[in-house]
C-alpha cells in the first residue's frame, strides 16, 4: 500500500529537533503541543522507527533522528520553494460579523495586515462566529479566523492552530429605552431581574453563548430564551427593540440605531480572542496577520488582564499555557 508523508509531519519533527522541547515547538509552529505530538508519533509509525527519546527531564534525537533531519530540511526547503514559485492565492478570512465597530480586534488587524502585505490579496469572509468558521477551515474553505478558542469542541480544537490575541471587554447593548440603557457602565449585578440575551439561539456561535452562559451562571443571572438571530445591523436594532433584553456583546463593537453598548464591570468580564487557522498553513497573508497582532498586542498591552477582570477557567487555562511557553522560548 501507498504511504504518503504530509510535508506537516516533517514540520513538527524539524521544530521538535532544532528545539528538543515539543511545547517550543508547538508553539513556533502555531499548534497545540497535543496535535504536534501525534504527529511526530504519526511520522515515527509511518517511517517504522523512533525519532527522539524522551524523559520527563529531556528530548532528545535517536540515531535515526539525526539522519532524517538533514533531508527533512531539504524537502521542506524545496516544498516552500515549489509553493513560492507558484505565487500566492488570496487569504480567506472570517470577520464573524459584517458589521463594523469603533475598535474591533478583526478589523485593526485586517487593516494593518493588508498596509505591511501591500502586494497580495486578504479576502473578508462573515460566517458569523467561530463555530461556524471552524468547520469552514477544516473543509479549506477558510484560513484564518477569529473569536473564543477555548468555547471550541475538542475535536476541533485538536485539529486546529491558534495563537491568544486579545482579552475583549465584555459589555451589553440594549434598546435606547431599556431601563438601564442611561448608564456609562454597567455593574453585572445590576442585570439581577433582567434576561440577558447570549445568542443561545445561534449555532454560529455556540462558543459565545458558552462565556455567557458562564457568566451568568456564576453570577446568579438569569439568560433570555434561545431565539432566531438577527442578521444585519437593521434587522438587529429591531430585534432589540422587539424582545427588550440586553445582548451580550463586546465593548468595541458597533453602535446600532436606537440602541446603546454599555461596558460591564464589577467584575469587568472579559473574552479571550484568538487567531485561528489550520497547522498546515504557510501563506504570507497569515505572516502579515501575526505580526500585526504582535505588535498591536504588545504597544496597546492587549493581552494585559485588568483587575478585577473575569475569565472563564478554559480560557484563563489556555492563556496561562500560553503564557508559560512564550516565557521558556
């Protein structure tokens, strides 16, 4: 039988070797240290053979290892040399909504994406929310996304690359004539006696209406009833004129007519964003979103997270893992 080699599984075993650390490189590679290592032992069954000896101390390459990497390198040079002759293809991305705010993570970095890739093509995609975008780049209609990694199932989750780009001030927007639509912020306590709308109805975005669900849950709030969602800025200023709940939201997101965004705090809740693609993918587009994200993250301290700021635990367990190995690099 046939045995093809993913010019993937060359890639987790080069970082593992030129790091003998896999967390390193998992993290070099943009991917979960779980997804590295079945390939690295997917690549080892594959070539019959062991590729590193490990310990709880240390990782090391076996005879085998050293031999391979060499060849490894070249094959990988002459794959990118291959892919970079051929030009490069439009880069998908998904925005989540179509709907533009004052300082949305999505639209900063796509702005400053295309001024540093000036020479290539970043398309804009809106399918809604992360889970919907998931099972979009899984199927390669899709490379890159944003939204809450953490609120993922595992299944795609393990198939899929992220990097934390930024902690999102959760807020409420409500109609103008809501009874608490006067105030500057909003303490969640006082959401006591007033369903809060988390989209539960949106199978989109099953990732947000988990944080909200959490939230409320751990606060003693009460959420609205799933409903149909609204598609577009009208259509979602009347359903909120309609059904009269507050909807959760981010505090950077849009303004809708006849509505108001009042930032939540006491706790201040918070939304860990990531930047979501496929392990496998190397495009200059996606260079060009990293870095920006870098360095916006870094200058405007966006992964800082606030006093009395809120978290759910997956998603402060995924930035402290982050965290830790960006600290051992």
């Amino acid at each position: 039988m046939p045995r093809d080699l993913h010019p993937r599984l060359l890639r987790g075993f080069v970082a593992t070797a030129e790091t003998l650390h896999f967390g390193r490189a998992a993290e070099r590679l943009h991917v979960a240290q779980q997804a590295l290592s079945r390939d690295v032992r997917t690549l080892e069954r594959l070539l019959g053979d062991a590729l590193f000896t490990r310990t709880t101390r240390c990782v090391e390459l076996t005879a085998a290892g050293h031999g391979l990497l060499p060849r490894a390198r070249r094959l990988l040079a002459l794959h990118d040399e291959i892919l970079a002759g051929a030009g490069h293809r439009p880069l998908l991305l998904d925005l989540n909504s179509d709907v533009t705010g004052p300082d949305l993570t999505s639209d900063r970095l796509l702005q400053r994406a295309r001024a540093a890739w000036p020479e290539g093509e970043i398309l804009a995609r809106f399918h809604g929310g992360l889970a919907a975008a998931a099972g979009e780049l899984l199927a390669h209609r899709l490379d890159v996304s944003f939204g809450r990694f953490a609120g993922l199932a595992a299944g795609a989750r393990s198939q899929l690359a992220q990097r934390p780009v930024r902690l999102e001030r959760v807020s409420v927007m409500m109609a103008a004539g809501h009874p608490l639509a006067g105030r500057p912020v909003l303490r969640v306590a006082e959401l006591a006696g007033h369903p809060v709308d988390v989209c539960a109805g949106n199978p989109a975005t099953t990732e947000w209406a988990d944080l909200g669900l959490r939230l409320l849950h751990e606060h003693g709030l009460t959420p609205a009833p799933p409903r149909v969602p609204p598609v577009g800025v009208d259509e979602t200023a009347r359903y909120l004129a309609r059904h009269g709940d507050p909807m959760l939201t981010t505090a950077g997101g849009p303004v809708l007519p006849g509505s108001v965004n009042v930032p939540l705090v006491e706790p201040v809740p918070l939304s860990l964003v990531s930047l979501v693609h496929r392990p496998d993918l190397r495009h200059p587009g996606l260079t060009a979103l990293l870095a920006a994200a870098a360095e916006l993250g870094a200058r405007e301290e966006w992964l800082r997270r606030p006093a009395g700021g809120w978290l759910p635990a997956p998603d402060a367990a995924l930035l402290a893992s982050w965290t830790t190995r960006r600290a051992a690099e």
